[in-house]
C-alpha cells in the first residue's frame, strides 16, 4: 500500500510530545512521504498550546525539506452538543480540524451521548476528520456514527497508536474491525493517521494499514493511499484568511 502522507502528528507545542517540527519533517521525508501535517492539541488539552499558537501558522512554509506541509489542529470535543475548543476566528486559519474525545477534557458517557458528542462534532462545517473512534471508554453507536459521516463528508480514522497499550486506548483492534465492516458497506473514506508524540512514529501506519487488510476494506477508500486524499480533508480557506 503505497501511503502518500500523515497528517495526525504532534510537536513538542502539545504539552505532552517530544520532538520538534523539524524532526517530524524530517521522519517524514526519511519515510518517502509526499505530505506532513502537524495537528497539536487544541488549548483544553493540558499544557497544550494556547490561541495565539494557532493563529501564527502563517509563518510556516508550505513546503520544507522537498514535501508539502499542512498545519492542522486536533481540536478536543467539550461536550456532548459536540463543541470543540477552538471558535471560527481561529479554525478557519486551519488548513484541517481533526476532532476527538479525550479523557482531560470530556468524561465518557453512554454510547448514545459519545456517539452524539461526535455527530455533534461532525456537523461544524471545519470538522473533516474524527480522530480515534475506537476507545471502549468512549463506547459508540457506530451504525448512527458511520451513516452520518458519510453524509456529512467526514472520515475516520484509523489511529495507528491505538493499538498501542500505552495509548490507554481500550479494545481498538476489535472495535475497528467492527466499525470497518460497517463502513465498507457505506463507501465511506477513512484516514490512516500516526498520532506520532514523538518523531519516530512519524508515518509509521503498519499496525492501521494491517487493519485495513484484515478487514479487505477497498484501498481506494483509505484517503492516504491517492494523490487527491487530501482534498476529502483540507479547509480551502485556510492560512491566509
Ligand atoms: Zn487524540
Ligand atoms: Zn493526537
């Protein structure tokens, strides 16, 4: 499977990652990948960057080191309205939203009231990627989530860490098998993301490309693998508004 960039990566700017900007590209280019996109946490993440961290991506270069590079965010879920934590003034500088729910800044709820928080998530018009659907602490309603997505032109990811114990991510493996064979009857585009925290993990997608044998999901479908995937993701307004 040929994979053409990672987007879902963090820098030292989160709080809780270990590597620099430089280093990531660097990785990333080492790994023959055509696009890098940084995505630190969103500023209710704690120790994560604040606003005025997000607001200055206009500094970086769209290319560096020979690839393209995006600057994106992975903003935090606050409830389960599916508000995120970042307003428009700063999510249309974004060249992509990805939206997630993590343990600091949302207590899990039912299936129905996680599955909610992130439809609720999905239908804020920045949102093109849902991060990590895959945690039984977060337990969803994935026959509500996937139609939905599909509908509102938002992929999946497929985290590359969860399948990691140290991610703290519970029973990913089997929950993304069951939400792929879901998907697959949709059509519906997933994302492949590393979620690297430090620059080693950088493009390293083997454990969710794996998945997406297992599951015979159509390589066309997974975002990463086309020249054109990224469009399905990116903000056209972003950067210089
Ligand atoms: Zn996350
Ligand atoms: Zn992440």
């Amino acid at each position: 499977m040929n994979i053409y960039f990672d987007i879902h990566t963090h820098t030292l700017a989160s709080g809780h990652a270990f590597s620099t900007l430089k280093e990531n590209i660097e990785e990333a280019v080492s790994r023959g990948l055509k696009a890098y996109g940084v995505s630190d946490h969103a500023p209710a993440m704690p120790g994560s960057a604040g606003v005025i961290y997000f607001n200055n991506f206009k500094c970086i270069k769209r290319q560096i080191m020979g690839i393209e590079v995006y600057a994106g965010v992975e903003a935090n879920i606050m409830d389960h309205e599916g508000n995120i934590d970042l307003d428009e003034s700063v999510l249309k500088k974004m060249d992509y939203v990805i939206a997630s729910l993590h343990i600091p800044c949302i207590d899990p709820g039912t299936p129905k009231e996680n599955t909610d928080a992130l439809i609720g998530a999905m239908k804020n018009p920045y949102v093109k990627i849902i991060g990590h659907p895959d945690d039984d602490r977060y337990p969803l309603e994935y026959e509500r989530l996937i139609p939905a997505a599909k509908e509102l032109k938002v992929a999946l990811e497929v985290n590359n860490s969860s399948f990691v114990a140290r991610s703290g991510r519970q029973n990913a493996d089997k929950n993304v098998m069951k939400w792929l064979e879901i998907a697959k009857s949709y059509e519906l585009p997933v994302i492949l993301g590393s979620d690297a925290h430090i620059y080693y993990d950088v493009g390293d997608l083997e454990k969710a490309v794996e998945m997406i044998k297992k599951a015979g999901y159509p390589e066309e479908l997974v975002l990463n693998t086309r020249e054109d995937g990224l469009k399905y993701v990116l903000n056209d307004k972003a950067f210089n508004v």
